[in-house]
C-alpha cells in the first residue's frame, strides 16, 4: 500500500503575527456616522486604516484621563 501524504498541520512561524502589545480583539460599536466620516479623514491623512485610527482614539482618550483628568464624566458631557 502506498505511503499516504501528509499536508498542513502546524508550522513554525505560520500565521498571522501577534504584535508587540498582545493580541487584537475585535469589538463591536455603533458610532455616529459623522463621526466615522471625521475618524476615516483622519486615518487617511495619517495613512493608518480605520481599526488603527480607532486603535489611536482610544489609546489618546485612556492617557487623557490618566494623565490627572478627575471625575467621572459620561460621553456626553
């Protein structure tokens, strides 16, 4: 009987790269379409896609409020 071929399987190395700051995980949001507009100018001014325009937003909003913003305020204040 011949010998079956062996195909795939794990390979070293294979695969999509985790970056240095972890895995990404996707979230889901509804966002005004306006300001999606203003995020998509953004991000290709900058030459970043959506998720790393977004990705950018929300690493600005968390420094902002640990860099001594006080008090919990609610998006829409």
């Amino acid at each position: 009987m011949a010998k079956k071929k062996q195909r795939g399987g794990r390979r070293e190395g294979a695969g999509r790269k985790v970056s240095p700051e972890g895995r990404a995980v996707v979230v889901v949001a509804s966002i005004p379409c306006g300001l999606v507009e203003q995020l998509d100018a953004l991000a290709e001014k900058r030459g970043w896609n959506r998720s790393q325009a977004v990705t950018e937003a929300v690493r600005g909003l968390l420094k902002k409020r640990s860099s001594g913003e006080k008090g919990n305020r609610t998006p829409s204040e």
